[in-house]
C-alpha cells in the first residue's frame, strides 16, 4: 500500500508505527527554543492498543500529533527523528503525501468534540468529506455511507441525525460522530487523543467500550493518549509511561501495572485514591523519586459520627434560574430542587453528580453567591438566607469556598501577598498590616509554599500551588465550612493527591467541616464521610461513604459507579 | 420566524423612542432658539415672536414634543429653513446619486476584501503577508482628504481620464461618466481598513479545533481556508456588514463634497452648515429606522450562515 | 519601539507648541505668497521663479492691508503688532521656507506644527472623554445586569441606531464651533464601541471565580467592581484609547476641512488640507504633502503602537 516493497513476512514482523528519538521544540519568541519532546520512541504493533500515558507537560499529545505531522506552525521537529509507518519515513513525506494518508491510514480523534467539529456544517456533511476525499464516493454514496457509519457508532436514527448539526447533539454524540467520521475511511491506525476527558463518566464508559468493540472489529491499531491509569488498565495492550518529554517506562500493561520498575510509575499508580482502599495518605511522587520506599498504608476510617456538633444543616433548599423564552413567557429551570442535609464538625460530606446535576449551584447557594430561591441553609441555628447583606457579611467569614479552575480563581493583577491581606483587611482580623503580614507567610508556610511567595503574581506558579494560595485565603478567615468545588479536577493526580493529602491535615488540624462537590466519585469516596449523589438538581441517594459505595440503593448511583475505569484488576478479573 | 419578526420590531419601539427624544433634545433644547437661527442677524423681535409662534416653539416642551412626534410619523417635516423646499422631497431626490455611488462601493469592496483577505490568509506569515500588512497600515493612515485630493486633481486634471465633477438626471451616465472615479476611489480607500479586519477574522477561525480535525482528514489547506474557515469567518465578515450598510445612505459625503453629486450626504452638510434644523433631523430620524430594520435583516441573515442561530 | 519614539517626538511637539516654544508665530506673514520649499528652490529657480517673484508682486502685501483697515478683528492688531516686530529685523519676506509658505505666505512648517497641537489635543483629549464614557457605562451595565444594564443597553441602541457620522453631524449643527466643541462632540459620540467591549468584559470578569472568590471573602460591589475586575480590563482600554485617538485624529481634519471643526483662528491639518485643495490646482502640493505627511506618520505610528500594545498585554497571547 505505502512505500518500499517489503516482503510479506518482515512486513508482518515489523511494527505498523515506530516512532524513534522523536523531539520536539517550541518556538516561543524569535530565538527561543522550549523542548517539549525530548527523544521519544515507542513503536505500534498490528491490530494492538498501545497507551501513551502521562500528567500535563509530559509531550503525550505532542508525540501523538507529530506522527500526523498536525502541530502548531511553531513547532519543529529537530532532525535524527524518525517516525515510519508502513514501512514509509513520515517526516520525510511531502504534505500532499502526507495529506493522503491522514483520514485514510491514520485517522484522529480529538479530545474536545463540541471545538474540534465544524459548527456550521452538519455531521453527514463531515463524515461524507473524508469519504470523497479517499475513496472518492459520489455525493450520494458518501451519504448512504455516513448514515451507516453512525448507526454503527450507535447513534439512534442515524438517517434524522446526519443532518443535524454539531450543536443539536450531546456530547457523547458528537464524539460518536467524531469516531464515524474518524473510521469512515477503515484506517489501520486510530490516534485517540484524550477522547473521553471531556465527558462525563457513564458516556466515558459508552465511549470506551465503543473504541474497543470498533478496534478490534476493524483490525485497526489504536494509540490511546491519556492522563488517566485508571482507561489504560481497562484498554490497552502495552503502555508507555511519559513524563516532561521523556520515556520514563514502557511495556505490556500487565508489566506496567504488576510489575512497575520506575519509581515514577510506581508512584502514578499509587497517588490515585482506589474505590477499595482509603489509606490516611495518598503516596506522592516524592515519596518514590528518591527511591526512598514508600510509607505504610493503613486505611482510616471514615464515618458519620452522632456526637459531633452539627454546624450546617440545609433543608430543602431550591434554585431555579429564570431562562427568557418568547416575548414575555419565562421559563423557571430548577437547578436544585429540594436538597436537604446534615454537616457535621469536622466531616466531609462528598456531594457528586454528572455535569447538569447541580452540584456546584448548592455549593453556591449555601453561601449565598447564588441568591437561593427557597429552603433553609442554618449555620449554628441562624438561618443565613433570611439574613441582610449586611447581616450575613459576618457569616462570610465563617463559610469558604476553593474552587475548580486554579487559573481564575485568583486575581492576576494582584500579589500573593494583596491576595491574602485583603480578607483579614475586610474582616478586620489582626491589628494591622504587620501583624497580617505574620499570619500570611505562617499560612504559606503551612500551605507548602515559601514566605517569598508574598510579593509575586499568581501567573508565577503552577496549577497546584495556585491551589494551595486560594486555600490559604480561605484560612486567613479561619472558616468553620470550607466548600471545595471541583477543587482538585483540573491538577494533574500527582498534584491531586498532595491537595487532598493538605485538605486532610488540615482538617484534622482545624476541625474543619468540608463540602466536598466532585463528578469523580473515586475521590470522593477517599475524602468524605458522608455521599450525596446527584442528579438533575435533586438528591438520589444520601448515605454514608462505605455504605453507599458498598451497596448504592438508587439505579443511577449503581450505574455511576459501575462506569468509573477499574483499572488492571477488572481486565484481569475478566 | 413571524413571532422572532414580531418581537424584534416590537423591540424596536423603546429605541426608536429614544432616537426621538435625542433628537428632540439636541434640537429643540441644546441647538437654542430657532426663530433667531431663522430670522438672521437682523430681526425686529416681532418678527422673531412671529417665527416663534409658527414654529411652535413658543409652546410648552411637551407640545413641542407632541408635534415633532406626529412629524415622525406623518413623513411631514414641513420645509426646509433655507431652500423652502419640502423636506420629504429633499430626501427623496438626494437618495438616487448616493445610491448609485455607495451600492458598487459596497459590492465591490466586500468582494475584493474578502478575496483579499482569503489570499493573504493563505499565505499567513510569509513575507507577502507582512508586506501586504503593512502597505495596509500605511495606507489606512494617510486621510481619506488626501486621497480624494490627489485622485482628483491626478485623474481628474492631469490626466483626464475622469470628469473632475458632474452629474446628470440620466442613470447611466452618471453611472458611466461620473461614478467611476469616486467609486474607484471610496473602494481603494475602504480596501486597506477591512483587509486587515478580516484577515484577522479568517486567523482567528484557523485557530480553533474544527480546522485540525479537517487537516486530520487529509484535506488541502486550499480547502481547509475555502470551505471550513471561509463559512465561519462568514459570521463575524456580516456583522461587520451590517454595521456599515446603514452608513451607505449618508454614503461617503466627503465623495458628494468633492465631486459636487447631489447625494444625500452633501445635504446634510449644507443642512448643518446652514443650520437647516428640518432637514437634519428628518433624515437622523428615519435613517436611524432603516438601521434598525438593517439590523434585523442581518439578524434573519445569519440564519443562513450559521445553524446556531435559532429564532426564539 | 520605532512608533513609540514617534508618537513621544509628536506629544513632545504637541506640549511645546502649547507652551510656545515652537510654532507660536505660526500665523506671521514670514515668506512670500506660496513661498516652494526651500530644498526644491535651488533647482526650480530657473524654471517657475519667474512666475513666482510677479505672484508675489501682486498678493504679497495684500493681507497686510487687510489687517490695517479690519479694526472689528483685535486678532489683526496683536498680529500686526508681532509683524511689525518681525518686520524690524527681517523687512523682506523670504522668498523660500524650509517647507514652503501658503498664499499668505505663512511657513506651512509652522503651520504643520501648530496644526499637529490641534489635531493630538483633540484626539487625546476626546479620545480620553469617550474611553471613560464607555467604560465607566459598560463596567455598570456589566457588573449590575438586570435593570441597569437594559438601561445602557437602550442608550446604546439609540446611539449606534443613528450612523455615526450622522450623529456628529447632528452635535456639529446644534454645537457652536471650537476646539472644546469638536472634542465634546466627539467624546459624546464615540463612547459606545469601548461600552460593548467593557460590558463585555465586565460581564465574563463578573462569572470568573477570582470575583467569587472576593465575593466569599466579603468584598463589597464597589471593591469588586473597581479593585478587582478594572485593572483586569487595563489592555481592553489602553488598546481602546489609542485606537480612538487615530479615529479622532482622522475625524477632527474631516471636520476641520467641513468647517465643522477648529474656528478660523486656529490652524488644523484640516483647514490647511482644505486650502490645498485649490493649491494643488495650481501646483502648489507642498501644503497638501506637509500636513498629509506629518498625519500620517503620526496615525501610521499610533496605530503600530496600538497592535504592538494589544500583542503585548492581550492576556491570551501571554
């Protein structure tokens, strides 16, 4: 098909893809270089599933979009790298020849398919342009053949669907149609670039279970890109460990997972929380790098506990947000309707949902940043929602709030040190600047950042420490409720897992009660003692932590839990 | 798509409300006593008591109000201050020569810039691009005054390729004869401005996702730019649009000016100078409607851009 | 870097022809009627100096007469009284100026310069007025929404529903002529494309969580408002400022050649392009070359200025 002529059994021997001492760098100005690939090889067998695995920053996609030659204008390839597919030198292809195999031979899917589809053309369109493109059907062809082609990715009526536009379908559906339109030409290699990242957890698993099915039925290879151990166990056949640019490991996915040699992905494997075990530390990767072992494990127990102090009790509180529809109609959509629960000193109630299911609006209204549109939220018997703004402005310093998106949540204008001055300034905590001063870098300190940290700007640091300065604002406070929206979502597990570690001393330390709202309900379980489990703005089912992953009651929450990735053990459990 | 027409014309009653009372406001408060404006330097104060009480202008605000309401409406302005003419009839007879000269520009100009622009999208980031950049910048910068001033007297006196100035009653010869040069002119002059507009309309959409998945489909970048970007850049290109299309009647009264046609814009310009206050403010008050329903065309037009759009 | 150098050189000429330094005589009768540029002289002498020395025969001492029997003008006497003292020492006009002289023999140079004061006044100061219009209604309709903002947003819809050369005619018919007139016409005018962005911006600032996060820790709306979320949208009207500054410029020598603008006393790029108009017909394109030139030199650097601004502090580029 490509290339020499190589006869039919090292055809079959060789690799379909191997990429060798592949490296990449970024142009940023005029003369700067940034390395983002540094010497990667691993190589793609026939019909097999191989993961490229690592956090932010480790080159992954960067890796897997060089094989397409996809990459941003200014990027370059340093010479002495290869990448040969089929027996052909891919960085060595004129575009046209390249342009020829991309969608033919190798075929892509993106992690965002709502950006990543064209918004003004509708998805038969889309599939049928690969189709005239390479095997140059007919207009007519090529949309009796786009139909069948989402019927088999399971779109339902796929003669309606396939006129209908990106912005008409959920978002499992347009990945769907992502993957119709990705092997509408029978590729022989699939690159899937984080293609459930964007999803909710049910559809990740629909998604998956797809790939796998369509795989294997069209004799295809698939590189799978991923941050997350957890798809790999469940999907691939070898996996390569990434980290800053660099091969750290790479083998079978029984090696890797069974037998793990670098301390890196010894230590990826261990600072995610698993469903089964609840150790009182997640492991860092500092706990591995220096070779050091380790420290023991045992689980601690979590539990709802009668004696404690109630410090927060919600009843049925409700909130609906008026949409405009007509001229003069309304339309009232309730994104909570009717949560009731219980917060006790020093527990976690973990709050979990799907995206829609209004988890994050509770959050909000219990500390008012949503005006609530009924219900009670009493804090210490006072119920904060019949308040003035004036009289609830002491309460604010009671309840904080961490939220998702480390990048937004604080102000890029300010220092560090304007950031944790101005609460205890509005507050009046400390006599004085000097004495705030005090409390900000012992905060920091207590945080796991340097006193330095005071005079620079938010920009200046990385994901999770900006994370840690937002936890810290709340502190400066001294908060009895700290409410963590998608706090640990957006850093990478490594990171993750020294938040969450923080978030646990600290709430021994303080006696803080935590709100804990997250759609991953693996670290969920880690963190609370209590689950509320959501859906479409009500409570289905409300339980303590073991109890509810034990034996979930509600249908919804039983097939939540049955789509979080298991990882190897499933695979092996087959 | 009746009831989206409805609600939108019916959202139009508070604006146009509004463009009524500005009007009002600057002309019948801000603009002083138009009886002195009328009666010249000289004038016994009988005389201007006798403008006063024509006009209405002796009258409590609120019937001031009343009656230049009832004007809006009934398309009787009365007659200019200065020419005695009819005002309904001024804006009648004015708005043929804009036309002729404003609805080429506009054609022709948004084709060119688009074309222009798809080009040097193409060839983004070469020294073309850059050269092309800044021959815009450059170009943008110098005032349209000169451009007009140079043009004339080059093509106009020197070379004679041109009338310098005329019009006629007859369509076609205006169009042939007298037309060309300005609108050589206004198309030249707009070019450099929405060039680069949309230039960055086309580098903005080549950024987003959809273009990678349409290389990762193997497609040409000549198909890439016409087919997935162009349809997109589209949406921002008619908003554009929309904005200077109500600017058309108004037109380039700089052109009107210069090549003495007998367009809507050097009326306005003589009305202001002659402080006509009829005239400027029937043509301000119904071209401010015209704007309005161009805004909502745009709107119905964007339909057929982009499927997003829905009419709720 | 070129452009800032450039447009620190024209403020720099702006300030000191405000303050006198330079160009204060711009209005002395210093050379003869269309005096050439003094470095075309040499070589034209031979052909059009003819023509030139009776021109000046017959038009250069015109304007003087003029000013002696117009008592009704006090400017004419304080500049025959600042000619006489030119007059003392250089009693004859000069027959060449370092950029040509106009019909009154007045050196364009001068000119140039004084118009350049006009111009950069009014388009810094308006462009200044209408920047804090439009962000002070865009960042109250973003912030407060509801009722306020459809408020704002009904002024804007009136504003932008009249085209808006239209609507600075409108001002310019009402509005008695001066510099303070054309700068608040177009201040009053230009607010609303920096009110669409700012309300923009102040709406997507309002949802982001850095102005939650205030909000949790008890900032009032005024704290939010202006410390938090307004130096956030710093670049938005940086950019915007210096974009209206070259629209200003550019409208001010339309109004000015309208006679719109500047009143007669003062002289503009605007006034001098439309005394070139005639000129050229008769080929004296210096006047044209010199304001055109200096104006576009000024927009071109203005304008780079602007891109490079926006390249450096837009946020998303970073």
């Amino acid at each position: 098909m490509t290339g020499g002529e190589p006869s039919a059994d090292t055809a079959a021997l060789r690799p379909l893809l191997e990429v060798s001492e592949l490296r990449v760098a970024f142009r940023a100005e005029r003369h700067t270089l940034t390395e983002a690939v540094k010497g990667v090889s691993f190589a793609v067998g026939g019909q097999s599933t191989v993961a490229l695995v690592g956090e932010s920053g480790s080159g992954k996609s960067v890796s897997a979009m060089s094989i397409v030659r996809l990459l941003p204008e200014n990027a370059e390839i340093a010479p002495g790298s290869r990448i040969v597919y089929g027996g052909q030198d891919l960085l060595a292809a004129t575009p046209a020849a390249m342009r020829n195999l991309r969608g033919r031979d190798i075929a892509v899917i993106f992690q965002e398919p709502m950006t990543s589809l064209n918004p003004v053309f509708t998805i038969g369109d889309q599939i049928a342009e690969a189709l005239r493109r390479h095997v140059r059907l007919g207009a007519r062809a090529a949309a009796a053949r786009a139909v069948e082609l989402l019927d088999e990715v399971g779109i339902p009526r796929p003669a309606q669907r396939v006129r209908s536009y990106p912005h008409e379908m959920s978002g499992g559906q347009q990945q769907r149609a992502m993957i119709a339109m990705a092997i509408a030409c029978e590729p022989r290699l699939l690159i899937a670039d984080e293609p459930t990242t964007a999803l909710d957890v049910t559809i990740q698993r629909q998604i998956i279970e797809l790939l796998a099915r369509l795989r294997e039925k069209h004799q295809m290879s698939m590189l799978f890109i991923t941050h997350d151990l957890g798809l790999v166990g469940e999907i691939a056949d070898d996996v390569v460990v990434m980290q800053s640019g660099e091969v750290r490991e790479q083998g079978t996915a029984r090696e890797i997972f069974e037998t793990p040699r670098h301390p890196y992905t010894r230590a990826l494997l261990a600072c995610r929380p698993t469903l089964d075990h609840r150790p009182a530390r997640l492991a860092v990767i500092a706990d591995f790098v220096d070779g050091r072992q380790p420290p023991a494990l045992s689980d601690a127990p979590r539990s709802v506990n009668g004696h404690d102090p109630v410090v927060l009790e919600v009843r049925n509180l409700r909130k609906v947000f008026c949409m405009k529809k007509g001229l003069f109609s309304h339309e009232a959509v309730a994104a909570v309707d009717g949560v009731s629960f219980t917060l006790r000193r020093g527990h976690t109630l973990g709050v979990v949902g799907e995206s829609g299911s209004g988890k994050t609006t509770v959050g909000l209204t219990v500390m008012r940043l949503h005006e609530a549109s009924g219900g009670e939220v009493r804090f210490e018997g006072t119920d904060l929602l019949a308040l003035s703004d004036a009289q609830m402005q002491p309460y604010r310093r009671r309840i904080q709030i961490v939220f998702q998106n480390p990048y937004a949540s604080l102000n890029p204008r300010f220092t560090v040190g304007h950031i944790l001055l101005e609460p205890m300034a509005i507050h009046g905590i400390g006599s004085g600047t000097p004495e705030r001063l005090a409390i900000a870098r012992q905060l920091l300190r207590r945080v796991g950042l340097a006193e330095d940290a005071l005079g620079r700007y938010p920009h200046e640091f990385s994901g999770g420490q900006r994370q840690r300065i937002a936890i810290a604002r709340c502190l400066t406070l001294k908060p009895d409720v700290l409410i963590c929206d998608e706090s640990v979502s957006a850093l990478d597990v490594s990171v993750q897992a020294q938040v969450l570690n923080l978030l646990q001393d600290l709430q021994d330390e303080l006696a803080l009660s935590y709100i804990f709202i997250s759609h991953d309900l693996t670290v969920v379980k880690y963190m609370s003692d209590e689950v509320l489990v959501m859906s479409g703005g009500r409570c289905v089912e409300l339980a303590s932590a073991d109890e509810i992953y034990r034996a979930p009651r509600d249908e919804y929450t039983r097939r939540l839990l049955g789509s979080i990735p298991q990882g190897w053990r499933t695979k092996t459990g087959v | 798509m009746t009831a989206f027409i409805l609600r939108r014309l019916w959202q139009m009653v508070p604006t146009l409300a509004g463009v009524i009372l500005l009007v009002f406001f600057l002309f019948n408060w801000v603009g002083g006593d138009p009886a002195l404006v009328l009666a010249g330097k000289v004038a016994d104060p009988a005389t201007i008591a006798n403008i006063r009480r024509q006009l209405g202008v002796d009258q409590p605000y609120w019937v001031q109000l009343w009656i230049f309401v009832k004007q809006v409406f009934t398309f009787d302005f009365g007659r200019s201050w200065s020419t005695n003419e009819e005002v309904a009839h001024v804006i009648l007879t004015r708005i043929g020569p804009t036309l002729t000269i404003m609805v080429p520009v506009m054609l022709i100009g948004t084709t060119l810039a688009v074309l222009f622009a798809v080009l040097v999208a193409y060839v983004r980031g070469t020294l073309t691009d850059r050269i092309v950049m800044i021959v815009a910048t450059t170009a943008m910068s110098v005032s349209f005054l000169v451009y007009i001033i140079v043009f004339q007297w080059l093509f106009g006196f020197r070379f004679g390729i041109f009338p310098v100035q005329g019009w006629t009653d007859d369509f076609w010869t205006n169009l042939t004869r007298y037309a060309p040069l300005p609108i050589i002119l206004a198309v030249l002059v707009g070019l450099a401005p929405e060039l680069r507009l949309y230039r960055s309309f086309f580098l903005e959409e080549l950024e987003q996702d959809y273009v990678r998945t349409a290389r990762a489909k193997g497609l040409s970048e000549a198909r890439v730019l016409l087919r997935h970007v162009l349809r997109n850049a589209l949406i921002p290109i008619l908003t554009n649009i929309g904005i200077y299309l109500p600017g058309l009647f108004v037109g380039s009264f700089l052109l009107e000016v210069f090549f003495a046609i007998p367009g809507l814009g050097r009326e306005i310009i003589g009305a202001v100078n002659r402080s006509d206050f009829p005239v400027i403010k029937a043509v301000t008050v119904y071209l401010a409607m015209f704007t309005m329903l161009v805004n909502l065309l745009v709107d119905l037009a964007y339909r057929f851009v982009d499927p997003r759009v829905t009419f709720r | 870097m070129a452009s800032l150098t450039v447009v620190a050189f024209f403020v720099a000429l702006m300030l000191s022809s405000a303050l006198g330094f330079v160009a204060h005589d711009w209005s002395a009768e210093v050379g003869i009627s269309y005096a050439p540029p003094a470095f075309i002289a040499a070589g034209a002498r031979e052909t059009t100096g003819a023509g030139l020395e009776t021109a000046a025969a017959v038009t250069g001492p015109k304007p003087v007469d003029i000013s002696d029997v117009d008592p009704l003008a006090p400017r004419y006497a304080e500049w025959r009284e600042r000619a006489g003292k030119i007059e003392s020492v250089r009693f004859h006009p000069s027959a060449t100026l370092p950029l040509g002289g106009d019909k009154w023999g007045r050196d364009v140079l001068k000119k140039t310069i004084k118009g350049s004061e006009v111009s950069i006044t009014v388009g810094l100061v308006a462009a200044l007025l209408a920047v804090a219009l439009g962000a002070v209604f865009g960042a109250t309709a973003g912030y407060w929404g509801g009722r306020v903002d459809d408020m704002f947003e009904w002024l804007y819809n009136v504003f932008t529903s009249i085209p808006y050369i239209l609507l600075i005619l409108a001002f310019a018919a009402v509005l008695s002529r001066g510099l303070a007139t054309i700068i608040l016409i177009l201040g009053l005018t230009g607010w609303t494309g920096v009110y669409r962005l700012m309300r923009a911006e102040y709406i997507k600032h309002a949802g982001r969580e850095y102005v939650r996060a205030a909000q949790a820790i008890g900032a009032s709306h005024a704290a939010r408002m202006f410390r938090h979320i307004l130096p956030n949208t710093g670049h938005v009207m940086l950019v915007q400022l210096s974009q209206h500054v070259v629209q200003f410029i550019k409208a001010e020598v339309i109004l000015s050649f309208l006679g719109l603008g500047v009143p007669v006393s003062m002289v503009s790029w605007g006034t001098m392009l439309a005394e070139a108009q005639e000129e050229l017909v008769i080929g004296k394109w210096w006047q044209l070359v010199a304001a055109g030139t200096s104006m576009a030199v000024l927009v071109t650097a203005v304008s780079l200025l602007t891109d490079a601004m926006r390249d450096a502090l837009d946020p998303r580029l970073r």
